[in-house]
C-alpha cells in the first residue's frame, strides 16, 4: 500500500512504480480523482488496472463522469472495510479481466 497526499503525488507514484490495484479519492487537492484515473488510463501500463474512486457522491452525473475517465467502479464514502475487502477480492480474481 503506498499513500499519497493529493493528485499530482499519486500520478508520480503510480509512474513510478506500477500497481495492481489504484484506489484513489474524489476530492483532493490540485487533482481530482477522476483526472487521476483518466491520465492513469492514458497510459499503457494502466489500460488492464482496476481503478476505484472513493466518493461522496452516488448520482447518474458521477458514475457517468467515473465511467467516462476510466474508473473501474466508485465506493461511496464513509468507506465500508469489509466491502473494500470484497471488492479487492474481486477484482483480483482472474477471470475479473
């Protein structure tokens, strides 16, 4: 698990060194998580990756701006541990690809 404290530090870390799974938060300072998510996506090494937003919001307009970036799928804050959990699951699964 690596952590970062906005936008522009998750990019330069996910460059860095490539992850598995991205778990990114809507709101953060200078980038949001869906311009995370859609710069991630611009990159080869991320085309397969699951990318979760973590958000407060749960409309039609989100999901819909979360699909179009990229996002895999959004959990809606404040954030469940034992869904996370089966979400990592899941999406670790072979066949999720």
């Amino acid at each position: 698990v690596t952590l970062a404290a906005d936008g522009a530090e998750g990019l330069e870390n996910a460059l860095a060194v490539r992850f598995d799974l991205v778990l990114t938060d809507q709101h953060m300072p200078g980038k949001t998580g869906l311009d995370l998510i859609a710069e991630l996506r611009g990159n080869p090494a991320y085309a397969d990756t699951p990318i979760l937003v973590l958000a407060t919001e749960s409309g039609e307009p989100f999901k819909a701006a979360a699909r179009e970036a990229g996002a895999t799928g959004w959990i809606e804050k404040p954030l469940d541990p034992e869904l996370l959990t089966e979400l990592v699951a899941a999406l670790a699964e072979p066949d999720h690809a």
